[in-house]
C-alpha cells in the first residue's frame, strides 16, 4: 500500500473531496494491515500512543458540510476508552466513515445523558465567552467542529510524543492545513491544551506558517494567516474559566 506521506504530497484534491480521499485512505489500511506489516507499529513509531485496537482515527468531529460560522476547536488527539470507542466504531462502520463523525455528536447525544467532561469544560468555557444560556448535544451538532492535531486515540496525553517533527508537518499537519483553508475561519479559532503544542510549534519547521505569543495564561497567533487563540487545558485553567475569559477580551 502507498505510504502516507506519498499519498498526501501526491493528492491534489481539496475541500471535503480532500478529507473524504484521507478517510478512505485510513479506512482502507486499518482494515487491510491493522496488525500485519501494520498500521498500529507506525502509529506508534511516530506517536508512542495508539492502543492496539481497531479504532478509526478522528480527523474532525462535526458537520463540516457547512462550516461557515461555526467555533472551531483544536484538540491534541482524540481520547480512548475501551466501552465508549467500541460502540463510537460501530456507530462510524454502520453510518460511514465520513458521515458517521459529521454527526458525532448526534452519537454521543444518543449514548450519554449529559456532556462528556472534556466537552463539558469547553461549553463552560463558550458559556462564558460568547453569553450562550444553554449548551447541549445539538448546540455542538449545530454549532461547532472539532479538529484533532493528531488524528489517532490514547486513553491520555501524557505519553504522546512526535518522534519525526520533519514527517509530521508533510503529513498529519498538512492534512491539518487543508482542512482549515477548507473551513476558511473568519473568527479566531481554539486551540486546547496548547503548551503540549507550543514547543513543537516553536520549532524552525514551522517558522514560516506559525507565529505566536504568550499573553498571561493564553497564546495569540497565525496560523497560516488564520488567527488562533491557545487555551490552557480546560479542566484545569489557572485563576478558573472567567479569568481565562477576561484574558482573552
């Protein structure tokens, strides 16, 4: 099969026939080669993170069909549980790769009662930031699109770890990129958990699309002429949401 890094710099296509050839590329190796010659090696060659299970990656959540005025969020990676990914899996298989997590969070609304935590401390972050009474499942459906920097799960981040910084920005990054220049944000976009980032974004590799500053707890910045605000992890914000609010107005 051709490697990922081929497959990226030869692809030609952009907006959501880009995203959907990157999707059936990742469906069609983790089905042919997830455990021979595999797939779950390489992720964790570059990563150090991947469980060894068969869980599609997460490059967006979110109905990215129509993106225009939606918040956008930058993940680290997507989390891993083994109960809640085996039933998001099928949910992904039986409705589509694509359209499976368009709707993730018609998923998750089915699956759950309330917000799962890592989504709950983001809507008390909006909450706050843009005066919205009530956030809920079909808030997020309708309102907002989540990216991941790097598309594959582990049950935390504290071992994730970029061993080929040179690999990444031609790859996953690049992936990145075009999914944002599709997405075309007129609004500043998150990113969560931003120190995890801030020192591979410091890095020379990304000197020409990246520039940014620490202002209190928060980072501002471009990110290929798209503006960005870093946020400190969400359950843990020094001084608390209102403080990291009155920070960013």
């Amino acid at each position: 099969m051709e490697s990922f890094e081929n497959f990226i710099v030869k692809n030609k296509l952009k907006g959501l026939d880009f995203v959907k050839s990157v999707l059936n590329y990742e469906q069609n190796r983790f089905e042919k080669r997830f455990v021979r010659d595999s797939v779950f090696e390489d992720i964790n060659k570059n990563f150090g993170i991947f469980p060894a299970v068969k869980v599609y990656p997460v490059y967006f959540g979110g109905d990215i069909t129509n993106p225009k005025g939606k918040i956008i969020f930058i993940g680290i990676n997507p989390g891993y549980s083994p109960e809640l990914n085996k039933v998001e899996q099928k949910w992904v298989e039986d409705n589509g790769y694509f359209q499976g997590y368009s709707h993730l969070f018609e998923f998750f609304s089915s699956e759950n009662n309330g917000l799962l935590p890592y989504f709950a401390n983001i809507a008390g972050f909006l909450k706050r930031l843009k005066n919205i009474e009530e956030i809920d499942w079909q808030w997020f459906q309708d309102n907002f699109i989540g990216l991941e920097m790097i598309p594959y799960h582990s049950s935390d981040a504290n071992g994730l770890r970029i061993n080929d910084l040179k690999y990444y920005r031609k790859t996953y990054f690049e992936v990145f990129l075009r999914m944002l220049n599709y997405l075309n944000p007129k609004e500043p976009i998150f990113f969560n958990g931003f120190a995890t980032f801030e020192k591979y974004f410091s890095d020379k590799i990304f000197q020409d699309i990246i520039t940014f500053k620490k202002v209190d707890n928060i980072w501002k910045g471009k990110i290929k002429g798209y503006s960005f605000i870093g946020l400190p992890f969400l359950n843990r914000p020094r001084g608390g949401k209102d403080n990291l609010v009155k920070s960013i107005k």
